[in-house]
C-alpha cells in the first residue's frame, strides 16, 4: 500500500468539499481514513480535516493526489529520512535503522522509495543518485556507504490480512498441534502448491536430515518427480543421510524401513567417502554411482542444490559451501525469486534462512518440536502455517494428495 | 448610489486566446465594440455613480474589470490572474484604488484569484468559482481576510470558466444560475444556500446572459434570454437586455465589464 496524509481547511462542510474528496479517493480506488476533524463552530469558522489516503500502487496515488490537490487538498510534508556514512567496511554508523520483513519506505526529498530486498535485521544503504534504497548485511557495508539513521522518514506497511477466504495462510490457525487434525489442512497445502506452480511461482524446500531417517525421503522424491520443488536448501549432513540410503538402505546406520541398526556409522562416512571420490553428487548422478534418493531426484529433475555447511559436518560433501559470509550471499541470491518455502525438520536452517525471506514469502513449516515451529512462523504470523507433526506423515499425505490430483504436475 | 468601475475599450481586442469564445481569427469590430460599452456605460449611469480606470496599450481584456479583485467597504483584494496575459493589469488597478482611498489587502502571490469574476455575494454568503481561474485555496484565505462564509463551487464548463458567466445572485435571496457549469456538489452547495433560483436554459446561458449587472430591482444583461427576462419581469425585476456581441467573443458580457466599489459594505 502507498500513502500520504493530506490536510483539507476552509468551509470544507458547507462547500461539501470534505465529502467530495472522500467521494473521489474511493471511486477512484483508494482508501482514507480520518485521522482528525474539527468543525467550525460559528457561521465563519473554518473547519479542518487530516487524511490519509492510500492506493494500491505509487503511481495510483500520485494521480489521486493531483486530483486532490485540485479540491484544496494539501500533502503533509513528511520527513526526509536521515542518513549517516558508515565509519569503515563491515561498520553501520550507530543509530542504524535496523529493518523488519515488512514492507518499508524511506522518504528522500518529498519520494518515498521502496526498501528491497525486504528482509529483516538488515541496515538500509541508500543510493540517492539512482534513488534506491537497500536492505543490507554487515558484510555488505563499504565505509563511506550512506545508510539510515533513526527512524524519522521511514514507513513500514504491514501484510494487510486478507478479507476473503483465498488464502489458506490467511485463515489457517497459525500453528497446528500435535493433538489437531491435519489431513485438511495438508489438503488446502496441497492446493496452495498446485495453485503457484500454476501460476508460476517458486517453490523451495528446507530439508532436515529427519525426513530421511524417518523414512519419509521418497515421499519428497515423488513431490519432487511431480515437479513441485524448485529448489532444495540443506545441509551436508541432510545430502550425506541421503546418499548413505541410497547406497546402502541406513541413514547414520539404521534402516529406516524396517528400523533396525545395519553398519553402523560406517555407512554414513562411507557414503561421503563415495561422493567426495567421483566429486560431487551430480557427478555421482551423472557417473551412476548415485542412481536413487533424494540427492539424485533433484539433479534428474534439475532442481536447484544448495548446500550450507556448518561446524562438525563430516567431509564435507563437495557442494557444501562452508565459508558463512558466502553462505549468507547464496541465500540472499537463491531466495530472491522464491515464493514459498517448506521448512521442514530442521530448526537451524529455518532460522538461518527465515533471515532472508521478504515478508511476502509463504512459508509452511512443519516439526515435530513445538517451539521449533513457533520460532519458525513467529517473523511471519500471516504468511505462514506451522504443523507440529512427525515430518514423515506430513510429506506421504501432501505426495498422496498431490498424486490423487487430477492435474497432471 | 451604489459606485462602479468601468474602462473604456480603447485597446480591446482579441489579441490572444486563453478561453474557448477567443479566436484571434474571429476578431471585434471596433466600432461595434465602442457602441456596445457607450450603451452600457449609459444605462448604468443611470442607477450608478460610473468611474472609469485609463485603458492601457497591450492589456486588452482590461476592459473586463470585474476581474480587477474583490471590494467589500473600503478594502480591495487585487487579483492574481492565472494567465500571464492578463497579469499586468494589476497593478493598474491596484493603483488605481489605492489613489482613490481604498485599502489594498494583497493576496499570496501563489494563489490565482480573478476578483469578483470568481467571487459574488448571494444572501450573507460569498460564493466562489474555482479551478479554471482562481483556485480553491485563495478561497479560504478571503474567507480568513473577511471573516466570511465563503462557499466554494467547482466549475466544469471550460466556456463558463468564471463563476459571473454562469451564476447571478439577487438582492431578495434568490438567483438565476446555469446548474451544468457546476459538478454536483457545488450545484448541492448552491441549492442550499440560495432560494428561489431560477435555471437558465442552455441556450440562453450561451448568450452569457447570467453575466449580468444587478443593481436593486434593475438588471442589465446580455441579449438573447427572452425566457430568463420573462421569469424575472414576473418577479418584479426591470431588465434592460443589450448587445454584447463583440465582448462575447472575448468570452466576456455585462457583468464582466463592472466591478462594484464596492460589492457589498459588509462581509
């Protein structure tokens, strides 16, 4: 939403200029809201509104102001934004505005300008030359960078909750418990995931290494073969309990299917072993060393791979990046064009990728760690479901559910 | 005797074209013009005291001097004409004024505001025409200045661009007025206000005849409203319908030629 305040003054009721400008904001598509009045008492007493108007894109605004302005109306002068040079490379300037993942604007010379990416705990660097403003990392920052300070100048607009049923992440409880149904809830998930691939969206999934030693890895193969995962974020230990079942039926030494322990951890080292030897997992894929799983559905059905690293990983796979500044750069890179996420199983990187997810992502999370769910949906309370539930169930019934589809995926 | 300002049409003409009546392809036949303003001035010396401003070279449409400000007492509000064109009138007339004893009480130069052409008292109520012209803010600050109810209406008919082309306030509270040169809030505003109006048929009003100079139960106005003149005769007012036709093509009749000094004692 875009909007300013504009102030009205004179005998705005006896010319019925206050009605007339409300009248005009809404047939020409805005919204208002009064936020003060006060009317003239004697017959040459002047009366006074403050509005605020809203549209829903800038350029809606600009032409309804124009036509306000015609009325009387004048636009209240908001502050600029402030700004400070960052003191050295990887420093903000104290005072820093830190962002949220909502929707924000910084106002430079009577222009706001639309903060982007918007993703949270980041300071704002603003080009005014170009008129762009940035969301960025510590690492981002080059001494001398112009960045925001305090909070003078600077809208945030909230997700608006819908007003109609179209949106189960809307409408949804929040979070499902343990002790709630869920077949209903995976079925409207099942129908989100085939609306956006529809409509061309992406979709990522964050996967935890308990999909794999629940046994539910080829349930998420079959999402994947259906073509409704875009990308995969993990890490190496999810790739390395992925590849010791394909080679060898355990995950860390147990099998998943009939759960009793088989090799040991030998399995899982060996399996690194085999990958880091052919290269990487494509090449294990290509060279047929890899030739089942979830690793191997992914590279057969080009989704993405991104594989994070993190300390006491073993090997690590080829792929994992383990540098974190570079990490961080990947997945602000790899999450700008998604619009849904499935965090599933995996606390850590929830949390690690949650940090760069614009507020208009839709996230689905599902653990069977309460809190986990609940740290993981509380940045995005209308954009997001969380499920506490087994991660196995979760992803047979969405695969059943999308396999029932008379939608050919 | 109420007190007029009238200038000669010595340098009338149309010279240039800032409303739809104006074609410097269709110009005024000067001996017409002259004939037209010596019959004008003539029947309004009857009722009035008539004072004549110097015409000056280069400004022809200072023979309009309706649009020379706003007098009430013994204050003037010199316009702040929108069209550069005509923005050297001001000061002729601001002068003026003050050398014949009256307080001149600028506006901010920002605001258009084109005097009594957009600004005409009906019952205890100032009513102001905007857009074309003026603009709605120098509304309020006259208001603020006068300590009055001003009623602001928005005008939508570019050929009725000033609020005396379309709209004439009576002494007995009523009005004759043309509703479409006004959206439908201003035509409420009015309504409201005003008792016993009487519309004007389309192509009566086309003859300007709501341009028209009121004074008492005597009303001069253009020719070509024979059904306006009949409606107001029945109300018991003396009408005097003469030729404008060459001021007409300035887009400009009666009204347009006499700025009252001033237009009410009172505000």
């Amino acid at each position: 939403m875009f909007s300013e305040t504009i102030e009205l003054r004179g005998h705005i009721i006896d010319s019925l200029i206050l009605p007339k400008v409300l009248d005009q904001i809404l047939t020409n598509g805005g919204n208002f809201k009064i936020t003060e009045v006060q009317i003239g008492r004697k017959r040459a007493d002047q009366s006074f509104a403050r509005i605020e108007v809203s549209t829903e894109t800038g350029e809606a605004l600009d032409e309804l102001i124009l036509r306000l302005r015609q009325q009387g109306a004048e636009v209240l002068e908001r502050a600029n934004a402030q700004v400070a040079a960052a003191p050295a490379d990887g420093v903000f300037p104290p005072e820093f505005y830190v962002t949220t993942n909502q929707q924000t604007f910084v106002r430079f010379g009577g222009k706001e300008i639309e903060v982007t990416p918007a993703i949270i705990n980041s300071a704002i660097a603003v080009d005014r030359k170009r008129g762009r403003a940035r969301a960025i990392k510590f690492f981002d920052v080059k001494k001398g960078d112009e960045i925001v300070v305090g909070h003078q100048g600077i809208r945030v607009v909230p997700v608006q909750r819908a007003t109609t049923h179209t949106d189960p992440f809307q409408f949804i409880n929040n979070i499902v418990d343990a002790e709630e149904p869920k077949s209903a809830i995976i079925r409207e998930i099942a129908e989100e995931l085939r609306r956006v691939r529809g409509a061309r969206g992406k979709i990522a999934v964050v996967a935890g290494p308990a999909i794999v030693r629940t046994g539910g890895g080829g349930h998420l193969v079959r999402l994947i073969e259906g073509g409704c995962i875009h990308r995969l974020f993990a890490g190496n230990a999810f790739a390395a309990y992925d590849v010791e079942h394909a080679f060898f039926g355990t995950s860390l030494g147990l099998d998943p299917d009939v759960a009793i322990p088989r090799g040991g951890h030998e399995n899982h080292l060996r399996a690194i072993n085999a990958i880091r030897e052919v290269g990487g997992i494509a090449a294990a894929v290509r060279e047929k060393v890899l030739t089942s799983g979830i690793m191997h559905a992914c590279v057969e059905h080009d989704v993405d791979i991104v594989l994070i690293g993190a300390v006491g990983d073993e090997g690590p796979i080829p792929g994992v990046t383990t540098d974190v500044i570079e990490c961080e750069k990947i997945l602000r890179t790899k999450l700008r064009d998604v619009t849904h996420v499935m965090l599933l199983a995996t606390l850590r990187y929830s949390l690690a990728l949650g940090a760069f997810l614009t507020n208009n992502v839709k996230t689905v999370c599902v653990d069977i760690d309460p809190p986990a769910v609940e740290r993981a949906v509380e940045r995005q309370p209308l954009q997001s479901i969380g499920l506490v539930t087994d991660v196995e169930p979760f992803l047979r019934e969405l695969a059943d559910c999308l396999s029932r589809s008379k939608v050919s995926w | 005797m109420r007190e007029l300002l009238l200038c000669p049409p010595d340098y009338y003409g149309i010279e240039y074209e800032i409303n739809p009546w104006m074609s410097v392809a269709r110009g005024a036949e000067t001996a017409i013009v002259q004939e037209q303003w010596k019959q004008l001035h003539a029947r309004l010396s009857r009722f009035c005291k008539v004072h004549l401003i110097a015409p000056q070279p280069q400004l022809p449409d200072m023979v309009f001097t309706a649009n020379a400000g706003l007098t009430v007492g013994r204050r003037f509000i010199p316009s702040n004409f929108r069209h550069k064109e005509r923005a050297g009138e001001q000061p002729f007339f601001a002068k003026w004024m003050e050398q014949h004893g009256y307080e001149v009480d600028w506006l901010p130069e920002k605001l258009y505001f084109e005097g009594e052409g957009d600004a005409l008292f009906g019952n205890d109520v100032l009513f102001c025409g905007y857009k074309f012209r003026s603009d709605i803010q120098s509304h309020r600050a006259i208001a603020e200045m006068l300590g009055c109810l001003a009623i602001s209406v928005e005008l939508v008919d570019p050929r009725f661009y000033h609020l005396d082309t379309c709209f004439c306030p009576l002494p007995d509270g009523g009005g004759f007025w043309f509703p479409n040169a006004f959206d439908e809030y201003g035509q409420r505003a009015i309504r409201e206000h005003m008792t016993d109006l009487i519309d004007v048929a389309p192509e009566e009003a086309m003859h300007f005849s709501c341009n028209a100079v009121v004074i008492d139960r005597d009303i001069v106005l253009p020719e070509g409203a024979p059904q306006l003149v009949t409606e107001l005769q029945e109300r018991g007012y003396r009408c005097q319908a003469l030729p404008m036709t060459e001021f007409i093509k300035a887009g400009g009749a009666c009204k347009c030629l006499t700025m009252f000094m001033p237009q009410r004692e009172k505000a």
